[in-house]
C-alpha cells in the first residue's frame, strides 16, 4: 500500500494537479498575508488591520481572521481537490493499466486505498500549504496560539475524505471522471440544502414520505456545510458544539469507502 | 508427478449482457501446463484467450469450474507473487523513468529493496534497454514492449504470463524475445504464451492448446500439430516430358502433381517413393531435392477453427 501511495503522489506531480494545487496554495497565502497586518498602536497595543475593516485588537481579530480564511478557502479547496484527487483514482481502472497492477501480488483493496490516502494527502498538504502561513505570522506577531486553525483543518478534512469516497464508489462501475465528480460535487451542493431542511424540502415537499425521505438522506450523507461552520465555531470558541455531523461523516466514509474497497475485490474484469 | 505450474478443470465464464442474454466466453476448458515448459495458447478473437489469462490472474472470476495458479487460488496474492504478467495492452504512465517503473512493479510483487536495486540493471540489459536513458514516454513500441517483459520479469517469477509479447517489436526483437524465453525455460521457468504469430508459437512452444469459441479444441506437441501429411516434394533439375513420364508410370493411381520443377506426390509407402526416385535417376533426370510435406501450425490451426478438422 505505501509503494502505491508513493507512486500516486509522484503521479499527481506529474499530472500537474499536485503543482497546480501547491501554486494556488500559494497564492492564496500570498493573498491573505498581503491583505492583513499587525501594527503596534500608540499605546504598544498591537492591532490587526484586514483590508478595509477597522482595526481589531487580537483576542477578536486573530480568530475572525483565521474564520474568514476558512470560509474562503474551505469550499475552494473542497473542490479545487475534488478535481484534483479524482483522476488518481478513475487512474487506478484504466484498461492497460489495471491488468499491470492488480495482477501483481498486492491485493486490489490496498492498492486503490493507497490511492485514496494519497489523495486525502495532496488535499490536507496543501490546504495547510494555504492556511497555516496566516495562522503562524498571527501566532508570530500576537502571541495568540492559532492551534485551533489545525483542529479546524482536520475537521474540514472529514468532508474531503467523504467526498472522495462518494467519487471511490461511483469510479468501479463505470469508466472516466466526469460521474465520480458529479456524484461527489452533488453530494456537496446538496448538503447545506439538507442541514436546513425544514426551510428548503419543507416548503417544497409536504408529504410526510418524502420528508422522512430526506430526513433519512440528511442522516446518512455527509454533512459538509455543517462540519465548515463546526470549523468557524471552533475557532472561535474553542469548543465543539456537536459532534454529530464528525462522527456520522465519519462514519459515512468509513462505510461507503468500506463498500468500493470490497465491491473491487469481488469485481471481475 | 510434479504438481502443474497452471491447473485448470471445467472452466466456464458466462456474461450476461444487459438484456439478459447469456454469452458464453469459456465453455469446459480444462488444460495443464507442467513446471519449466513454454505453453502456447492460440485461437482466433473472441476464442477466450483473454478471459482464460485473466481468470488465471484473478482479474476475472470463473462462472463454473477451478483454476488452479501454482497449486492456490489465483484470487490469493501470495500466488500471484510468483508469477509475471505482460498484458497484450499495456499503459505505460509516461511519468515514469524505466528503473522507477520496474521499482514500482517489484514493490506491488513484494520484492524488496536490496533485491531490485541488484536486478533492475541487470534485467534492463536483459530486455536489450540497458543504454536507454530517457523517459518512458519517449519509448517506441518496441521498447515499451521490452519494458513490459522486463516488469514481469522484475519479481523473479516462477511462471509468466505473456500476451502478445513480440507485438511491436521488428525481426530481431522478435528474435531475441524467442531467444530470452527459451532461455528463461532452461532456468525452469514456465511461460504461458498466448500469441497470434503462430510461426513462433511452433518455433518455442512445448505444448499448444488451440482454443475455439470458448472451448479446447485441440491440445498437442507441436510436432504432433505439425506432423507429416504423407506427401513428399520432389524437385529436379528440368521437368521434361520424360520425366514427367517415369513420374506418372511409377505413381499409378496415387496423387503426383507437377508444378513447374516440383512433383508433389503421395505414395503408398516409402519404397514407392524410392522406386519413383530410382526411375526418375534412369531416365535420366537429376534430383535435386526430397523433402516430406509437413503441415504448419497455422494450415493446422485454420483447419481447426474452419471445422475442417485433419
């Protein structure tokens, strides 16, 4: 499994992707820092400046400054990723290619979670890439630790690996990109339609069936904007409100990556 | 009694189409391919070849009967470990240099380190890539072909499996492909060939199965496939009227067809043939060639899968 890993990040370099992401990653950083800055006031209180905002003293501006990155960049990434990480994995299955690796004495499961992990990879890389120089100048400059921004990070990383996952599972039964993207591209938009149900399906659907359709679709998928403002409110306060739309991403993923991996190993091709 | 390199008993595979259609890609075949010999599978497109190979490497999966990969399921990687693979269609990323490409092919058989790092340049030079310094996406054909044979090669396998393996490559490669697999044998390995260039099948291979819509239709020696017909061709120097002459008083009723300078002719027995020989020296008429007519393996196999069975 790590000789696959390996392999599909030097893969993703060669495909331009990875470059692509770590460049946009670094644009993004270049952005932000460019856009914010700490200055020491008459009095020696320090104060960040964003933009055209009044001046913020710390304790506020460094948590809205890491929250405003995070809405920035979140759903970017989310999908910049998804383009990104998708090929990797309709890779594994082209013909010619397949026959080369899944006849070797490595079993399918493995190579195609190397694939996966490799993908999760790129996306975590360089979301970091993107975000932590903000969060280590705010450190630097105001003493404030911006750990909270990491812990941010790997929850918003819960909605990528899910989304993969829903892309691993739609790569097997057929050929090519563009449905793997779809199907996980849906899968987000839906989400924030799906968190407020009751203001979106409620006013369309007054059936009590299809409701409890869509309550049940609501508890099964992942729960992509919900984790984003689970990201901003730890950030902000330090604290995780409710654990409910982690653990069922979690738990989400863990089954339909759980479903393509067996799915590949009884597959015949 | 060895246990078989490859074993495989009733074998069926059955796809249905999307209308509900069965269509059957193998039918009962069963074959046996014993250690440190070079085994030709042959047939026309679509006989099942592919689907054979693959259910062989657990790629596919058998609808009926057991296939059987040095003893243990083909599904099991540690079987597959000992075996090589080169696929007749073959996608080379063109990411790779020759050596990362074989480092990456070792490591999903389980090769370590130490090990590839000594056999990869000696492998290279094997294939006739030795002094290749450039990308693989730079490769013609031939040489991605060589590539290909150098990564099943690259565990040290037991048995191999080569589809098409001098597809793309000109004479000499093919030669040297000829001449590295019974080279291979000599150090007990065995090949499973499948291959459409029937001339080199007869040229390397042990044993041949032809196999016809889904099903074995033949399995034999080459020598068997490609044994004498009974008629003899016999060249001499002018084919004159007196020639011609002494050639149809001694073949009485049997086949004697002359073309140009060659008799073709089927003798009752070898002492007829002698007696035409002894005619044709009185009349006289000068001989320059005796050889028995023997059918190749592709009259053999076009026989077989036009239903004409010799």
């Amino acid at each position: 499994m790590f000789a696959t890993y390996m392999n599909s990040l030097r893969e993703s370099m060669s495909r331009r992707v990875a470059l692509v992401l770590f460049g946009v990653a670094i644009l993004v950083a270049i952005a932000f820092n460019a856009v914010m800055h700490v200055r020491t006031a008459g009095d020696g209180a320090k104060m960040i400046f964003v933009g055209m905002q009044p001046p913020m003293p710390p304790a506020i501006g460094v948590p809205s400054v890491l929250e405003s990155e995070l809405r920035a960049t979140g759903s970017l990434w989310l999908l910049l990723a998804l383009f990104a990480a998708t090929p990797l994995l309709t890779a594994t299955l082209e013909k010619g290619w397949l026959e080369l690796t899944f006849s070797k004495g490595t079993a399918r499961w493995r190579i195609f979670l190397g694939r996966y992990l490799a993908s999760l990879t790129l996306y975590s890389a360089t979301f970091v890439l993107a975000t932590l120089p903000v969060a280590l100048r705010l450190w630097w400059t105001t003493g404030i630790g911006t750990w909270r921004m990491g812990m941010a990070l790997l929850i918003q990383t819960f909605s990528f690996a899910a989304l993969l996952a829903v892309a691993a599972l739609v790569t097997l039964p057929q050929k090519g990109v563009a449905l793997p993207l779809i199907g996980s591209v849906a899968i987000w938009v839906l989400s924030p339609s799906l968190a407020l149900r009751q203001e979106t399906f409620y006013r369309i659907f007054s059936s009590h069936v299809v409701r409890g359709i869509v309550d049940w679709a609501y508890r099964i998928l992942p729960k992509c904007s919900e984790l984003e403002d689970l990201c901003v409110s730890y950030i902000q306060r330090g604290t995780i409100a409710s654990s409910w739309p982690v653990w069922s991403t979690g738990v989400f993923t863990l089954a339909v990556l759980g479903t393509t991996l067996w799915a590949l190993e009884r597959k015949s091709f | 009694m060895t246990s078989p390199a490859v074993e495989v008993r009733d074998l069926g595979k059955t796809y249905r189409t999307l209308r509900g259609t069965a269509v059957s890609a193998l039918d009962g075949v069963s074959l046996r391919v014993e250690p440190g010999t070079i085994f030709g599978l042959i047939g026309q497109n679509g006989a099942g070849k592919t689907t054979l190979i693959k259910i062989l490497l657990g790629l596919g999966t058998p609808t009926a009967g057991v296939a059987r990969l040095l003893g243990s399921s083909p599904r099991d990687p540690a079987a597959r470990r000992r075996v090589g693979y080169l696929p007749e269609q073959m996608r080379l990323p063109d990411y790779f240099q020759a050596k990362n490409f074989l480092r990456y092919m070792g490591r999903l058989n389980g090769v370590d380190r130490a090990a590839m790092e000594r056999r990869i340049p000696a492998l290279l030079e094997r294939v006739g890539l030795g002094d290749v310094r450039k990308p693989v996406k730079a490769y013609s054909k031939g040489m991605q072909q060589r590539l290909g044979l150098a990564q099943a090669l690259v565990s040290d396998p037991e048995v191999l499996f080569l589809d098409e393996p001098t597809d793309g490559l000109d004479p000499l490669g093919r030669k040297d492909v000829r001449d590295l697999l019974v080279q291979l044998r000599s150090e007990g390995k065995t090949i499973f060939l499948n291959s459409h260039l029937l001339s080199e099948v007869e040229l390397v291979c042990d044993r041949i199965v032809i196999l016809n819509k889904g099903k074995v239709a033949r399995a034999a020696t080459p020598d068997e496939f490609t044994r004498g017909t009974g008629e003899y061709l016999v060249r001499v120097a002018v084919a004159d009227d007196a020639a011609r002459a002494a050639a149809a008083a001694v073949a009485g009723d049997r086949k004697a067809e002359w073309e140009q300078n060659t008799l073709r002719i089927a003798p009752r027995d070898r002492a007829q043939l002698n007696s035409l020989l002894d005619r044709l020296r009185s009349v006289p008429v000068e001989i320059e060639a005796v050889e028995p007519v023997r059918l190749s393996l592709e009259d053999f196999f076009l026989q077989v899968v036009s239903g004409e069975e010799p």
